[in-house]
C-alpha cells in the first residue's frame, strides 16, 4: 500500500477542467505500455463505457471475461475523474487475493505511469474494518473479551492464549499500521479479539486517551486523502447498513466480482444469537450495571440454551411458543441492563471503556432478540427475514447451535444506500445468467430489461423505465472459446442420485482424466462426492490425485499447477478460487449442476418467497445460484489465450432438462458435444502436444 506523504493530495483550488487531461483512451494506451500488456479492444470499450458513465451518473453493469484486462478498464477512467474532479473512489472487492492484486501491483504501476498525464500521482489506500486493526486502548486499558466457553475449562488453551496476546502486545513495537494482515505467522480470533474493537465498541477518537494514535483511525484518514479507495464487499454493506458513515465521502464507487455482491452483503446483514453470545453480554454488563441485572440476563440466556437444544436444526416456518417466550425474556433483560447502564459521568477511561463493551454486546443481544421476535410478523411473501437454528447440540458436537436471521433480500437496501447516492459500476467475469444481465439485476435491485446484454458497440438505456438508470455491456473475452475449449455434455449418464456418485460417473470421470494424462480439475457438490471420488480413483488411476481439505487449500493447488500429471479434487472454493494457466489443467469436471441444497434455509425460503408473490421460485433461485456457480467453475478452464481444454458435466440434466437452456446460456460459447469418443481423442492429442 502507498503512503500518501504528509498527508497532503496536492488539490488546486478549482477542479482541473477535463480538456486539460488527456482522454481515457490516450491514459489507457499509457498504463498499458507501463505494464508491458496489450491493449484489448473489450478492455477500451470498458474504459470508455465507465468513462462514459462517470459523466452521466448513470449506472453500469460489465461482463468482461478473463484476460479482458478489466482492472486497468476501470482504474484508468476512476483515476482520472478522482484527480479531475478533486473527488474520491471507492473500489470494492470480494477477494483477499483481488485487493492484494490492486494493491500490491495494479495501483503502483498505474501511479507512475499516469503521474506525468495527469499532472500529480494519483494516490490510494487500502481500508479495512475497525476489528482488523490493534485497538492501543484496549491494551493499554487491559480490559479483555471473555475466552471461549471451552478455553475455561482447558488450561492449555489458556496458556496459548497467553502467549498470543503476549506476542501481540510486543508486535506493537514493531508495527506502523497495526492491520492484522501484517502479522505473520498469525493469531487465533480469540487471541486477536483482546487487542481489538468493532466500530460499536469503539470509545471515538475524540474520547479515548489514545486516539491521536489509533490505527484505524490513520487509516480511515488516509483513506480520505487518497483519490482511490480499495476496500472489501463487507465494509461497503456495513457503510449501507449501519447508522454512521464507514467510509470516507465518495462519488463512484466500483463493485468488482459483482457476482458476489449480494451473498457478501446478506452475510454482513445476518445476525446470530446464541447462547455463549448472551452469557458473554451478561458478564461484561456485570462489571458496570448492577449485578441483579445481569444475573436477570444470565438467567435468561440459560433459558434460551434449553429450549434451543430440543429444537431441531433447519428453517422456522413459524416461531414455537417456548422459544418466543425465551426471546422476550432475552430482550426485556437486555434492555434492563443497557437502561442500568444510565448516562456517561464517569471521567475513568478504563470505566467508560468497559461500559462501551458492555453497551454494544447488550445491544446486539437485544436487537438480535427483536429482530428474531419480528421475523414472524408478515406472510411469507412480505416476510424480510429467514430465522433457522444451525448446528447440532449434545456432547461432541462441532459447535454449539445457534439461532439466526438473515434478510431474504438485500435489494433493496442496495437501491436505496448504494444506487442512490452514488454512481455506481459492477463488473465480473459471470453477469449475463440466461444470457441476459436480468438476474443480476433484479438481485442487485436494479429494473429488469432496461439494461440491454450490449456487444462492444455500446448499449442502449431505455429511459422509459421507472428506477436507477443502469446500462449493460458485454465486452466479450480475448479467448475463442469455440475454438479453444469443448463443453461434453454426458447426457448418456444416468441422473444423479443420493447415495453418492454412481459407479458409471467414476467410469468416466477415469476415462476422461486417463484421455488427459492426468491435468484434471474436478469440481463436486459436496466434500462427500469429493472424496469418494478421490478413495475409487486413487486405486484406478496412474496419475497423483488431490483432494481438498489434505492440506491448505493453496498449497494443493501450487503442487497441482507444478505438476501436469497431478489432477485435484474439491468444492465451493475450487469453483472460484483456482487460477492455473497452462498444460497443468485442460481438463475441468463438473459432478452435477450445483443447485443449492434442498435444506438450505435461505435458498428455500427466498424461492419460497418468489413463489408466494406468483414467481417461478425455481427458475429465480435455485437455477440462478446453479448458474452463476456453473459459470465460475467452467471459467477455471481458460486463464490464457494459449490454454485448450474440455470442461465435462457428468449431470445430464444440462442436455435433457427444460431449465439447461438457460444454465447453458450462462455459460462461454464453448463447441458442445455429447460424443465421448470424440472428447477423448481430443483430450489425447492435447496429452501428446504437451
């Protein structure tokens, strides 16, 4: 991350006006000569269409597919209207991987490279959450988090806890930024929550002793002296969710891996109660409210641990009278203890420090009760939320249950927080699902069919329709998928089952991966199907074989793109994860079309939703969820415009069912075949050729 010297962004007093920067084509041709690529004709009709939509505050959704060199499309014009217009851009991101990608290389090529153009160097920053920065008051203050139920009882993992904080606060000698990310090796969570706040635990900086130094606050203050923002899905939902603002004031923000968005931000809009979560609220209220009260909520939370075990894991269509009477009784005793609290008169740092604890984890107590109490209220067409119970309860269990709530649409929160108050451009590899940006733009809470899937000439907005004014543009790909990769369809097969993959499956996945000489993704529904299939081939075959879950997930993929011979095996972070050009993967398999489990809470229940207000449910959640995971883990097979391959779905439903249409219209325009033999032979000549 670049250092913005002394603070200072060197802005003039009156934004530059635009004839006095070069356009974004000239600034592209200049960032790419700096990087040493190639100018793509998909990559300037990006540029130019966000150019495009920074002038006229409409909104853009662009599919560009890998090696489109999209990154570049959307700096190069963010860059230039920052500095232009004196204004500030938020880009945001999914991955660890992306931002460290902006970060570390993108960012700091393109700032010297566009520093003579524009008249200054462009400046960024990175900005995280408060939890990933050390809190000094915290540790100075020594206030702690309450360990883990089990770390009470076990003195080893006391001890280790120990040390971690110990090494922790020694850490903070050697650290300038404090951000969590820079401490390597790392520490557990628990560990990491003694030395750290979230925002609502927060004293400010104007109230704590130590604010002057705080880490996150520097880095929320360089943030908004730099031109460009990085940050992450999450802090852009917490920015639209929460009462007071996270980030710094921009006018554009960029929403890469936009396929994302919204399971990022259900995830940061869900909450969960459980029972270690109201025990830990109880014992930090009892340090500053009267100990009657928090006993009250103890009580209470011991109430709710009974009733919650004899209940069984999966949705709530309704709420059981004994678990609405422990919620009401969570919530009366939380709101006791946050009116024990009373006003702040205390000077003590060390007692409002305390107090502030308390205070946030007794209002996500009580919220989460309410919440969970309303979830109810409304029909199932109108309901806002989903609650269900996780886990399993008893002795040995993995965890503990948990009762939570998670919105079954975040659409409109994203149309009123994020559409309407900033000009806004989501790109991704995967948008056009059916072969239109419709899906995505309904999840999003963007109208349907306003939106045109645009080739590269540009793309029409029809301004007769009601709500944001969006435009859709599909630059293409850089790679000839027709002529470069086969979609077989192995519509021969028997459908799939549920007692683990049929022995006619392993038949052809050994076949294929023998064809390929190893150089084989495979991509299951669940870990179950993934190692079934790993124990039946590792007998078969003559080539290694990997299986996710045997090691860290970027170390096996590191030995499978070393050795072409290797093939490797895994789930969900496989499907979007892996990024290995080359003769090591020309082969992608696909068990069975990735719908979401039929006992998923939130998927059942949205598609349920969907089918209350007269929708195809189906269609709407179930076949969009399978697409867009189609569509990410068949996008595996190029990398380069050197890579050939054959992407393989064993599920004959994509050839046979009325919905395959439009999961294979989400998919690149691969030559499709249903003729092994002639997939085969393929796959041997691509073996020799290596």
């Amino acid at each position: 991350m670049r250092r913005i010297d002394g603070g200072q962004r060197y802005r003039s007093a009156v934004p530059r006006s635009s004839t006095e920067l070069p356009g974004v084509s000239e600034l592209l041709a200049t960032a790419v000569t700096a990087v040493g690529g190639t100018e793509r004709p998909g990559q300037l009709a990006m540029a130019e269409a966000v150019s495009r939509a920074i002038r006229t505050g409409d909104h853009l959704a662009v599919q560009a597919g890998t090696g489109t060199g999209k990154s570049l499309a959307y700096l190069v014009p963010a860059l230039r209207h920052a500095v232009e217009r004196e204004a500030t851009v938020v880009v945001s991101t999914a991955t660890i991987a992306l931002q460290r990608q902006l970060v570390d290389r993108d960012l700091p090529r393109l700032e010297k490279a566009l520093a003579g153009p524009l008249g200054r160097k462009p400046t960024f920053a990175i900005l995280k959450g408060r939890r990933n920065y050390l809190c000094l008051n915290k540790l100075d203050s020594g206030v702690q988090d309450e360990p883990d139920d089990a770390a009470l009882f076990d003195p080893f993992a006391v001890s280790a806890l120990g040390r971690e904080v110990t090494r922790l606060r020694e850490w903070v000698s050697d650290t300038e930024t404090g951000d969590r990310d820079e401490l390597v090796p790392g520490v557990t969570e628990n560990a990491w929550r003694q030395v750290s706040v979230s925002a609502r635990e927060c004293l400010g900086a104007s109230r704590c002793p130590i604010g002057t130094d705080c880490y996150a606050e520097k880095a929320r203050a360089e943030a908004g002296r730099a031109d460009l923002i990085v940050t992450n899905h999450a802090l852009l939902a917490i920015d639209a969710l929460q009462g007071f603002q996270v980030l710094p004031e921009h006018d554009l923000v960029i929403v890469d891996e936009a396929h994302d968005l919204v399971d990022r931000v259900t995830s940061a809009a869900t909450a969960e109660l459980t029972s270690a979560s109201v025990a830990a609220a109880a014992r930090r209220a009892g340090r500053v409210v009267d100990q009657e009260l928090a006993d009250r909520l103890l009580e209470a939370g011991d109430g709710f641990t009974l009733i919650l075990e004899d209940l069984p894991a999966g949705r709530m269509d309704a709420l059981p009278t004994p678990l609405s009477g422990a919620l009401s009784v969570i919530r009366d005793a939380a709101y006791a203890c946050l009116s024990g609290l009373g006003s702040e008169r205390s000077g003590d740092v060390e007692v409002a420090t305390a107090r502030k604890l308390a205070q946030s984890q007794l209002d996500d107590v009580h919220d989460t009760a309410v919440r969970l109490l309303r979830a109810f209220e409304a029909d199932d067409a109108h309901r806002r939320d989903v609650v269900w119970r996780t886990g399993d309860s008893g002795v040995g269990a993995p965890r503990p249950p948990a009762l939570k709530a998670a919105p079954l649409a975040v659409s409109g929160l994203l149309r009123e927080r994020l559409f309407g108050q900033h000009t806004t451009v989501l790109t991704s590899a995967t948008l056009t699902l059916g072969g239109t940006f419709d899906t995505m733009a309904r999840s999003w809470g963007l109208p349907a069919e306003q939106g045109e899937s645009a080739k590269v000439e540009g793309a029409a907005t029809d301004k007769s329709i009601e709500g944001p004014k969006w435009t859709g543009l599909d630059v293409g790909s850089p790679f000839d998928h027709a002529r470069s990769g086969i979609l077989y369809l192995a519509k021969h097969l028997p459908p799939p089952g549920r007692d683990g993959l049929p022995p006619s499956y392993l038949d052809e996945l050994a076949a294929l991966m023998e064809a390929a000489g190893g150089r084989t993704l495979g991509l299951f529904s669940s870990m179950r199907a993934a190692k079934q299939a790993t124990e039946a081939l590792r007998k078969r075959a003559d080539v290694p074989i990997l299986c996710q879950g045997e090691d860290s997930t970027a170390l096996l993929v590191r030995k499978f793109a070393e050795d072409p011979a290797t093939c490797l095996f895994g789930t969900l972070s496989l499907w979007q994860g892996v990024d290995v050009p080359g003769p090591s993967l020309q082969l992608v398999v696909v068990d069975r079309i990735p719908f979401p489990r039929p006992d998923d809470p939130l998927a059942s229940a949205r598609q349920r939703a969907v089918e209350a207000r007269g929708g195809n449910g189906f269609l709407s959640v179930a076949a969009t969820h399978a697409a867009l995971l189609l569509a990410q883990g068949t996008g595996r097979l190029l990398r380069s415009t050197d890579d050939r391959g054959v992407v393989a779905v064993l599920d004959p439903r994509l050839a046979t069912a009325r919905y395959g249409g439009f999961l294979r219209a989400s998919l690149p325009g691969y030559w499709t075949t249903s003729d092994a033999e002639v997939v085969r032979a393929a796959l041997r000549r691509l073996d020799s050729a290596n």
